[in-house]
C-alpha cells in the first residue's frame, strides 16, 4: 500500500510504525453501587501497580542514558505511593461512593493546587509533576497504553493526526525515525521542528493512523512524499541505496555549512539562524551562522502546566544570547495562539484561533504575561547583541501599545537599579496583510521588520497554514508573496531600516535568488537549511537575480513563478558543473 503527503523535511526513513494520541482522561462521575467499594479499589491499587512498573522502567532504562531523567522518575514514584494522598483517595471512595480515578483526579489536583500557590518557585514546579503522575495513573486505570514522544524505547516512525508543538518541542530525536501526520502542511510547527531536528517528515497523509497499524514496517520518502507500508525487499533495497544518496548529498552540502554567504560577485547576505527550543543541537549552529534572525520565545510557554516565571525566562534568553556573542539576536516575544497553546489558554478556545488572540494580541490582553515577559527580555538585554520583535502586528496601534509596555518597565527597572540595553531596538514581524500595505509608513516608526512569510502567505490566501483540506489554496510561491516582498523591500530600503525574512521561504534554495535580486540581504532559517542557501548564494550573481526577480513580479501564478525559480535553479546547476 502506497500513502501520499507532503514531504516537508527531507530525508528517506524505514521503521515500525508508533500511532500516537496524546491520552485524554475520561473521569468516572456517577458515584459507586452500594457495596461496590472494595472492587474499586482493588482496580485502583492495580492500576497504581501497573503506573508503578512503567516508572520502575523508565528508571531502569534513564539510568545510564539520562541519570537526571531517571531521578526524576524516581521522584514521581514517590509522588505515586504517597501515604497521605493515598489515604484521601481512599477515603472518598469508601465514605463518599466516589469512584477512584474521579477520587484521584480530585486529591492529586487539590495538592497541585496548593503548591502552585507556594512562593517558592521550585515548589511551584512540582505542581507539573504531580499532575503528570495523575495523567499516569489515569491512563493505567483506563488500561491504555504508554505514548509519550520524549521517552521511546525503541527506533520508530511517529505517524499521529497532528502533533503539537508541546509534544514535538521534547520529541526523542534519537528513536524517532519519521513523522507522518494527518494534518499539517510545509509551514506548520510540526514541520519547522521536524527539518530543525533533521526528521524526515510527511505531513497531510489522511487517514494515515486509520490505514496504519502500530509495528507496520513503512518506507518514508521525505523527498517525494510517499508512505510504503510492508514494503517489498526490492522496495527495501531501492530504500537502502536512497538513503545513502540522500546521505551523501547532506554530506556534500555540509562543505558549505563554514562557508561566507556572498554572491559571486560580492554582494554579502546575512544568513541567521531560526532557534526554537534553544536545545544544545539548535544552538551548536551559532557559530555557523550571522546571528539569531528569530528566537520563537514561545516555546518556554509550552508542554507545561504553569506559565515560566521571570526568572526562568532571563536566564533561557540569557543563555541564547550569550551563545550567540556579539552577533545580533532577535528575540521574538511570545506568540502563542493559533496552533500553540499554552497553560491556561484552555479556556480561550476560539473557532478561528488564527484570525483571533494570538501573537501580539495575546500579549496586549494579558499585560500581566506581557510585563513579565518585558522585564525578563530587558534584564537579558545587556548580556549579548539583541533586539526584540512582536509577532502578529497588524497596525501602528499595536506596536505602541508594545512599545508603552517596553517603556513602564524599563522605567520599573531604572527605579530598581537594574541595567538593560539603552540601545535595544523594537521591531516588528510583517505577517499580516494590514501592516504589510502600510509599510512605508511603518519603515519610519519601527526600528526593524523581518517578515514571515508563513503567516503572511496564510493571510494572503486566507488558507490555513496547517489544513490539509486548503493546502492547495496556500501558495508560497503566489505571485502575490512575491510582489508585497518587493513593496516591503523597498518601503525598509527606502526608510534606511532593516528587513529581513525569517518564514521558511527565506531559507528555501528555490527562492532565495529572488529573494537577493528583490534587495532583501538579511535571511533567516532553521539549522537544516543553512548548508543549501549559502550554497546558492555563492553561485549567484547581482544582475542576474534583480532580473529573475522582475521576471517574478509579471508572474500570474503559482506554478508560473515556479517554472521561472526552477529555471534559474537549474541554470545554477549547470554552472556549477562546468566551474
Ligand atoms: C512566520 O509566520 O513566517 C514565522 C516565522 O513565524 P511562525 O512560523 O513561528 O508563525
Ligand atoms: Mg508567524
């Protein structure tokens, strides 16, 4: 059987398949027949037995790769055997007919309760824990098995209906083969992260978990898109031999990963790098790279039960900046909303979570987040070469509320005697329509833009980034992406003020000369796509890129523009063979 989807993170993968559905508890509400106690909790004391095996396990197995993970495990066993709550569940269940798993819902959530009330922050932190444990021993209870993606025994190909940023952002890189999902397209987070890890990836396979079992061996094509499932042993062989020229061409490519960034005829662009989780690999391609061109700080906001401190947040900004030295970084302020949620955001559920409280919006409606998130970006400030940018910017109003924002807390700070970065500039992400048209008037106001171009091409199209359902209707290569850029490009040129590109299309081999003969000298992109655009860059010359530009902007559609990319890419190529 031969699935098709959309590769999105190249790379060929053969593996057993793992479907995964993040566990949803469904709680027992009616109370227990009369007499009907004792059966209970015979099934609670088992599940909490089988809860305790799987953390034995884990522990056995963390010991060696992970001593910190394996304490950790140990800790939720003691979380799990605690005389204390234990009693209170077993109180509620014989005295009040309360059903065991409701019983432990309750008990285990009433002590989170308590220590996320605690004034001491690590306290505050294993109000995570117990409720982890509590999800545990609801999934035992409901005889469900494990699936969690940042612990896997075995090397496998994740296929699921969508993953979220809180489930890949800790994904175990070394067992996780391949993704295949639902839902999802090039631009999606799951993408982003997937080619950042270097994971081949299908997004947009429907009825992938339908049409998959769980230990199916499948052949993943990260290059053209096609799922194999029980794959023939000639099919194997030609996956063999695939995986060693992919191999080899990532081998290839990687001469270029120390190279300069100039065209051939001089012209520098600054390649920077895109940083997500600010994990060890991400942040070993600093010195590869001109500087940070987007740090998506919204990733300290997921995959947990409690919002990050100030504390917490200073000192990950902090250790990206001083990673980065004197190279600049622009931190991006949360941008949470859309597909990422973040602790409490539950209650915020909205139909069309793009168009609504997201990015900036977010942080205007909540100035409680915001603040804390202003005090941490400016204590950060002084320890590197950073700026700050807003995401999700849709008018002038907005970036001075921002802005007003920036300022009381640098006035709280003066006060208090703590330094931050006199120089630090305020900028601007251009992903929405209504911003991108007033441009030139926005050159004059904002220190900096970068564009991206995910958001902006969605908005453009009015099609959903990860919809599979409207993947054709989201058009990267829309004649209309091209033609804003231009505007932009020369709106910031005409300012004096920076832009740069920082949504995938700026790391895209294809595009990129277009990009350059548009006039944009600034490129930012995940770690994967370093290696290829500097590769194309050094292959270009001026003239010849303002010229496919042009011939770009009289494009009509997608596949035209696309024609004329490919052309020139392929004009590339041959020159690089003769040379
Ligand atoms: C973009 O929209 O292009 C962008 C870079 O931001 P994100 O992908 O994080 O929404
Ligand atoms: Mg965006």
């Amino acid at each position: 059987m031969v699935l098709k989807g959309k590769a999105v993170s190249r790379g060929v993968a053969l593996g057993p398949v793992l479907r995964y559905a993040p566990f949803q508890p469904v709680l027992t509400k009616e109370l227990l027949p009369a007499g009907g106690a004792e059966a209970a909790l015979a099934a609670y004391r088992a599940a909490r037995a089988a809860a305790q095996k799987e953390l034995d396990g884990l522990e056995r197995r963390l010991a060696s790769a992970d001593p910190e993970q394996a304490k950790i495990m140990a800790a939720h066993r003691d979380i799990l055997l605690d005389p204390a709550m234990d009693e209170e569940i077993t109180d509620l269940v014989n005295y009040d007919g309360v059903s065991p798993d409701a019983a432990a819902d309750q008990v285990f959530r009433t002590y989170a309760g308590i220590l996320r009330g605690s004034d001491n922050p690590l306290m505050r932190e294993r109000a995570a824990d117990l409720l982890d444990v509590l999800n545990r021993l609801l999934r035992c209870w409901a005889g469900a098995p494990e699936r969690d993606l940042s612990r896997l025994d075995r090397p496998v190909i994740v296929v699921a209906d969508d993953l979220y940023p809180s489930d890949t952002a800790a994904i175990d890189r070394k067992n996780v083969l391949g993704i295949i999902t639902q839902t999802g397209g090039s631009t999606s987070h799951t993408a982003i992260i997937a080619r950042g890890y270097g994971i081949p990836a299908i997004l947009g396979v429907p009825n992938a978990m339908e049409a998959l079992e769980d230990g199916q061996k499948v052949v993943l094509d990260g290059e053209t898109g096609e799922i194999i499932a029980d794959p023939s042993e000639a099919e194997e062989a030609a996956y063999r031999r695939k995986s060693e020229r992919v191999a080899a061409a990532l081998r290839d490519l990687d001469a270029f990963l120390d190279a300069e960034p100039v065209t051939r005829d001089g012209v520098r662009v600054q390649v920077r790098l895109n940083v997500a989780a600010a994990g060890e690999r991400e942040l070993s391609s600093a010195e590869h790279v001109d500087g940070c061109g987007l740090f998506r700080t919204e990733f300290l906001y997921l995959n947990r039960e409690q919002l990050p401190g100030e504390e917490e947040q200073y000192l990950a900004y902090r250790k990206v900046l001083e990673r980065f030295g004197d190279k600049p970084v622009i931190l991006r302020t949360m941008d949470i909303g859309g597909d990422k949620q973040f602790p409490g955001s539950e209650e915020l559920r909205e139909d069309n979570p793009f168009l609504g409280l997201r990015g900036l919006r977010l942080s205007l409606e909540r100035p409680e987040l915001f603040r804390v998130q202003a005090r941490a970006i400016l204590r950060a400030s002084v320890h590197g070469n950073m700026k700050v940018m807003m995401p999700m910017v849709g008018s002038l109003e907005e970036y001075r509320q921002a802005k007003a924002v920036f300022a009381g807390e640098m006035d709280a700070l003066d006060r208090e005697g703590i330094p931050w970065d006199r120089d630090l500039r305020l900028g601007i992400m251009i992903e929405v329509p209504s911003i991108a048209l007033i441009a030139d008037l926005a050159a004059q106001e904002v220190d900096f833009a970068s564009v991206g171009t995910n958001d902006l091409t969605q908005y453009l199209c009015a099609a959903d980034r990860v919809s599979p359902s409207v993947r054709a209707y989201y058009k990267e290569y829309h004649p209309a992406v091209f033609r804003t850029l231009a505007y932009l490009a020369r709106a910031f040129r005409d300012a004096g003020r920076e832009l740069s590109i920082c949504g995938e299309l700026g790391g895209d081999p294809l595009a990129i000369p277009a990009l350059v003969g548009l006039g944009i000298r600034q490129l930012s992109m995940g770690a994967a796509s370093v290696p290829a655009a500097k590769r194309v860059i050094r292959s270009l010359d001026l003239p010849a890129a303002e010229r496919l530009a042009e011939e770009v902007l009289h494009q009509k559609t997608q596949e035209d523009v696309r024609a004329c990319l490919e052309r020139f890419a392929s004009g590339l190529a041959g020159q690089e063979k003769e040379a």
